[in-house]
C-alpha cells in the first residue's frame, strides 16, 4: 500500500512539473515574440519594455532632479518616461509611498535599461533563494520557477518578487533571529496594503521581539523617507490614493492583470456596491479564519495563512502580487490531499489570470489564495494545540 501510494505521488508529481514546463514555455515563447518588435525601449503595442518598471525608474529619476513635489503629477512624470522610451504611448502613473521612492531614486541612478535588469535579475535570485527555505529539495523550485505570476514579471518588472521574498525570509528568521526578521518585515513599508496582516500575526503568536523590532523599522524608515523628501510628500501620496482605486473602480487599465475579488467581479460586470460588499465579506472571513490559525497553528500553516489572507483584504491587488502565495503553499509542504493539490495548481497558475483576463474576468487569484487559506484552517484543526509562547522580552 504505502508503494502504490509513493508511485502515484510520484506519477503526479511527474504530471503536475511536466504540464507546468510545457506552459512556461509556451508563455515565455509569446512573450519574447511580443517583445521582437521593439524599437526605441518601446514594444509594439506602444507600452515601454520592461513595462510597470518605467513608473519606478522615472519617479525616481524626477525625484533625484529635485522634483519629488510633483511625483505624483502626469505632466511632470511625462516627460521623464519619453526620454527614456521616444515611442512610448502609455504612461505609467507613481502610486507607491514614499519609503518605496527612496528604493526607486537609488535604482534610478543607472540608465533605464540596467536598472530594469538589475531589479529583475536581483529579485527573482532574493525570490528563489527565499522560497527554496521551503522546499523539500532543488527539483521542487521548478514549481516557483515555472509560475505564470513569476514569468509575467519578465515583462512587467514589477516588486512582487521582491515582496514575496520578504514574506519568505521574514517567516524563515521569525523563530532563529526574531529581531532580524521584524528589520525584515518593516521594509514591509514600501507596500503598507500588504504588510497589513503582519502586527496582527505576530501579536496574536505573542512573538514580542519581533513585534517590536519591526516597528521600529518601520518607522525609522518612514521617518528617513520624510527626512529625505520632505513629510509632505506622504501627504501627496495619500491624496493620490483616490486616482490609484479609480484604476480599480473604472477598470482603467487595458490589461487583464486585475486580481482582487472586487476587481474581477466589477469586470464581470457586477454593480460596485455589490461586488465591494462581496469582497468585503470574503476580507473578513479571511481575517477571521487567519487569526484563528496564528493562534493555534504552528508557523508553517500560520504563514501559509498569513500570506493567504493577506491577498484577501485589498481590493487593489494585481496578478504579480500573488507570487505570495507562492511562499504560501510552500510553506505548506507536499500536498496530501486532493484540497492540497487543488491549492498547489491554483497558486501556482494564479498568474494566469492574465491570459484568462483576455476573455473572461474569472476571480481565480481569490479562489486560490482561499484554497491555500483553506488548508491551513485544516492544518490547525488536525494538529494539537499549540502551548501558549514564553514571553519574549
């Protein structure tokens, strides 16, 4: 019995990496053949190569020249991103705070092109070099390595790797080295919307030292941020919140890259009252369950929750940011069950959404960040109960 079911594992798991290979290669195929045509740093559909990455590099070049005032503002932004794309016909807005601008204004420093790159190259190493803590030997990492929300960002050159490296590392120190792990999560303060969850989650696991340690973090490197560019300048980031959800609500951006609840179902066409109450409905039960999972869960399944939830709350979350829950089902270990390896398939194609997006606006970034979710609920049930943690001073 139990080489029948070591055969069968193997079977799948065989299935499970030769379909994943197979659509990464078709995946990167298309994407280089989009990429053929560019002219100028600029692709044929008229948005930059290296895509979202133009709204870093640029915000921090304005920011270096002294125009951090105007960060925030087209007609100054404009400009910037033509210098560096002649033909580009899509402007690419700076919605992130201020502690994320003062990553940005370093990386503007080298020419766009090496600056994409480095960011790229950099966080898809920190990304796998994380997410490997996690996994049960080197042939898993096809499983990261293959995702479509991974290879999409090649594109994009977005921060999800580099926030779900964070998360990683974060949860991989948190028991070793609490303070240097709290440091960790405070750099959190690039993109507060998914740092959200973590003072709850430590709180409630009574982990102190690293509770403290990634307050203070946070705050110094909020204050460094305002030092640096004037406290005013989170003001103006606040102000351009407003334009940042209408993105969401008015469903402004042409590509299918949309990932929230709310966001798919507004693009099914879901009156906006209806789909917000909707999400809101799925945040909270989602917080709920995760909360009661950090209580009584060891750390693999409270940070499989942690990352699950945290992809529940926001209403604006695009497809990169679910390179998460790839940490979140690693943590989770080998799937044993079929609710296991429907988690396992779902986040792993999450990033799909954006092929599927191009017909049909399907909630399947929601649908696996519950499954995933889900399976941690079931890990805590079916495990002892944890003893209350000693004070940590």
């Amino acid at each position: 019995e139990a080489d029948r079911r070591a055969l069968l594992m193997s079977v799948k798991r065989w299935a499970f990496e030769a379909a994943a290979v197979l659509i990464a290669v078709s995946m990167l195929g298309v994407m280089l053949w989009r990429m053929s045509g560019a002219e100028n740093m600029t692709l044929p559909s008229g948005q930059p190569f290296f895509g979202d990455f133009m709204a870093f590099w640029s915000a921090g070049r304005a920011a270096l020249d002294g125009q951090g005032a105007h960060i925030h503002e087209r007609a100054m932004l404009w400009p910037y991103q033509q210098a560096a794309a002649p033909d580009v016909r899509f402007y690419a807005p700076w919605n992130s705070p201020p502690t994320f601008l003062l990553v940005v204004s370093a990386l503007a420093l080298l020419p766009y092109p090496v600056a994409a790159l480095g960011f790229l190259v950099g966080t898809a190493l920190f990304f796998g070099w994380a997410i490997r803590r996690f996994l049960p030997d080197g042939r898993a990492m096809i499983f990261p390595a293959t995702a479509p929300a991974v290879l999409y960002q090649f594109g994009t050159v977005q921060a999800g790797m580099l926030i779900a490296g964070v998360f990683g590392l974060a949860l991989y120190m948190l028991d070793k080295r609490p303070r240097l792990a709290g440091a960790l999560i405070g750099l959190l303060a690039i993109k507060p919307h998914l740092a959200i969850l973590w003072p709850v989650f430590l709180a409630l696991s009574g982990r102190w030292r690293a509770f403290t340690a990634a307050a203070v973090a946070a705050t110094l490197f909020v204050l460094l941020a305002g030092l640096v560019f004037g406290f005013d300048a989170y003001v103006r980031w606040f102000e351009s919140l407003a334009g940042s959800q209408r993105l969401i609500t008015e469903q402004r951006i042409t590509t299918p890259a949309y990932a929230s609840l709310y966001a798919n179902l507004l693009g099914l066409g879901v009156p906006q009252l209806a789909a917000m109450a909707a999400h809101a409905i799925s945040a909270v039960a989602g917080l709920i369950f995760a909360c009661l999972v950090f209580r009584k869960s060891d750390l693999a399944a409270a940070g499989a929750a942690l990352c699950a939830a945290t992809l529940l709350i926001s209403p604006y979350l695009f497809f990169y940011d679910f390179t998460l829950l790839l940490i979140g089902a690693a943590l989770l270990g080998a799937p044993r069950t079929p609710l296991e390896y429907a988690a396992v398939v779902f986040a792993w194609g999450a990033g799909l959404t954006v092929a599927i997006g191009e017909y049909i606006a399907l909630p399947v970034c929601p649908a696996a960040a519950w499954l995933v979710l889900l399976c941690a609920i079931q890990r805590a049930g079916s495990a002892a109960p944890l003893p209350a943690p000693a004070p940590q001073l």
